[in-house]
C-alpha cells in the first residue's frame, strides 16, 4: 500500500531561524540527495519503494513528505526514517541536524485525490470528503510551522536559477537584507566606495554591493563544498553531473575537467581571494582559477541584490562592472567562456582545430593545466595541493 510519511527535520540548537538564502540551501541540498533515493529496506529487510517526494523549509526547519510503497504502516514510518537520517548523515551540511519524528498523516491515494480534485474545481468550493482532507494536508505541515511553498520534486527539474528570497512588495524583509549587509561593507577593508564607481560619502548603493560581496563569499563557498561532496560521491566530472551549484557557472569548454580535486583546489584559490578582500590591502589575482573565483563571488552578490529586491541585474551591472575593472584588470580568461569546448570529443571540431583552440590558451597563460601557476609571483609560491 501507498503511505505519505511526514518527517520534521530541525537544524542545530546553535541555529536560530534560517534566513531565506539558508532556506534555498537545505531545499537545494535536500532536493539533491532525496532525487537519488530509490529505495530502502524496511524493518524486517524487505524492499520499500520510494516513490515520490516533497520539501518544505521555513525558519525554523524543514519538513519531508515522503511517498512510499510498504507493507504496514509501521513498515512505511520507520523507511521514511531510514531515508532521512541517512540523507543527513551523507550531508556535510547537514549531519547535525535532527529528525524530530516521521509519521502518517494520509495515504498517497488520498493525497492524490485530494490535488486532483483541487485542479478539476478549482474555484469552486470543496467538497466535505475534500475540505477534509485537504485539512489534513495543512495539519501534516503546520506541525512544523513552515508555509507551505514548494511543490512535488518528481518529475520536476531541479531549478537551476535562483528565485526570489523574499515576496514582491515584502518591505520589511528587503529593509531588513539592506541592514544587513550595509552592516557587512566595513568587513571589505581591501577597497573603498570609490571601487563601485560611487565615491559619495554614505552611499547606501556603494554599501549594500559591499556588503552582497561579503556575503556572496559564503555562500559560494558553502556551494563549493556542496558540488564538491557530489563529485566524490558519484566519482564524476562537472559535464556528467546534475544539480551542481558553481561549477556550471565556469567556462563549459573544460566541464570535463572539473572533477572533485578540482573543485578543492578552487576551494583553496576562492579562500585566498575571499581573505584579501577583508585585508588592509588588495593583491590582484594572480591566477586564472583566482580571477575565476572573483567572478563566482560577484555573480552571487548580484544574485543576492537582485533576489532580496534591493537592486536589479541591470542596476548592479555597472557597480560591480567598476569593481572588477580596479580588482581584476587583467580580464584575459573572460576568453574562456566564449570557447564551445576544449575536447575534441564535445566540440565534434576536428583534432587540428582542437589543438589550435589549445596552443592559443596555452600562449595565454589560460590552458587548464594553467589555471592555478602564479605567473611571476616567488613571495609567496604556490600552494602543495594545486601545485
């Protein structure tokens, strides 16, 4: 028999409340490592069936609906677990957070009937069988006081972009973002409000753009460990794996060289150019894999100006345009993401003109066996993990 299981994840008692970028990471992660789950064996060892899913995050956890074909109830309860705890064990990010019970509310046939009746009358009003169970669906999720907001994962993709943090017209959340990372700009010692092109003293625009960066730092990193764990796990590159958070924003034209190594030593570059950038001073990047974790971080924090509604793509263009001109003048590996493929294979080009694409990298400095020499810098050398 089909059973919907609802399990409550709580994060660790040093977390207070998740903020909404803190919120779109669990989804994401949770999303990812449930999508691989096919089965689990029950409690005397038999097959159970997973069959579908659902992930609701809010401030203060998250909670997992789990579709399962079992044979009890009992049975159906206890694989649910298994699942989850198993997700989070398997989760650097994760691991400390607790399962705080999984049980059932409805079966999958009833959830079911009640979604199919809810699209065939929409408008109209319920049923008493459908208001009924519909009161159950919002029971199994208010327990764990979170709105309800994402919808069921399979047949779905993973999405790709980022939506917004907060609603349309939220001021109070996008007045509280604006503080928040106003009260991070002083954390960028390396650059004045000059290097956004807004030189005025108390600037909020020049600010706020300080402070994304600050925060970009974070998550990128946070993201980086992410992609990292799924390329071990499944032994994969970047151009054979699904979900990855940062490595799809690299140049494509050498995906099949972003493995796990890879992305540990990009780890270490991006903790380099993150540390400079809270220095008294800025040293310009010295690498192509530094110049490339720069621009990873800048994306982001116009990711955050643009979902937290305190500035557009289009308005944080030209501020972070001026940034990267005074941080990073030497833009050569922007070459690299107008480059289809590097491979042979991928290209379909033929070998000559491969090896032509790769010999002109390479007198630039821009090959990927490149990406991580300090060209003319011996003061502070390489170091041992991506020499």
């Amino acid at each position: 028999m089909d059973y919907v299981v609802t399990a409550g994840l709580r994060p660790p008692v040093d977390i207070s409340k998740l903020d909404p970028l803190q919120q779109e990471g669990v989804v994401s992660l949770l999303d990812h490592q449930l999508g691989r789950v096919e089965g689990v064996a029950g409690p005397e060892a038999e097959d159970i069936d997973v069959l579908d899913y659902r992930i609701e995050v809010g401030p203060d956890g998250a909670t997992v609906m789990l579709a399962v074909d079992a044979p009890s109830l009992q049975a159906a309860e206890t694989a649910a677990a298994n699942v989850v705890q198993e997700v989070l064990a398997d989760s650097q990010v994760l691991e400390h957070w607790a399962l705080t019970h999984s049980e059932v509310k409805i079966t999958e046939d009833e959830f079911n009937e009640s979604l199919a009746a809810a699209e065939q009358n929409a408008g109209e009003p319920l049923s008493e069988a459908d208001a009924r169970l519909q009161a159950e669906i919002e029971e199994a999720f208010e327990q764990a006081e979170i709105p309800e907001s994402t919808s069921w994962q399979q047949g779905k993709e993973t999405s790709a972009e980022r939506e917004q943090l907060v609603p349309s017209g939220s001021e109070p959340e996008t007045e509280h973002w604006r503080d928040r990372l106003r009260g991070l700009a002083e954390r960028l010692r390396a650059f004045t409000g000059a290097v956004f092109g807004r030189p005025e003293h108390g600037d909020q625009r020049a600010e706020v753009a300080a402070g994304a960066l600050i925060h970009a730092v974070s998550v990128v990193t946070d993201e980086l460990f992410y992609d990292e764990l799924a390329l071990t796990v499944n032994d994969a590159t970047a151009d054979g794996a699904v979900g990855l958070l940062v490595l799809e924003e690299l140049p494509p034209c050498y995906q099949h060289n972003y493995d796990a190594r890879f992305t540990r030593s990009l780890l270490l570059s991006s903790a380099v150019v993150a540390t400079r950038l809270t220095g008294s001073f800025w040293r310009v990047p010295r690498c192509v894999a530094e110049s490339l974790a720069l621009r990873l971080f800048v994306n982001e924090a116009r990711v955050v100006l643009e979902a937290t509604e305190l500035m557009s793509w289009d308005e944080s263009e030209p501020l972070f345009e001026e940034f990267i001109t005074h941080a990073c003048p030497d833009r050569a590996y922007e070459e690299l993401f107008t480059i289809d493929s590097a491979s042979e294979e991928e290209s379909g080009g033929s070998a000559e003109h491969v090896e032509s694409v790769e010999q002109r990298l390479r007198d630039r400095g821009l090959a990927f066996d490149q990406w991580f020499n300090r060209a003319g810098d011996s003061e502070l050398g390489e170091h041992p993990y991506t020499a």
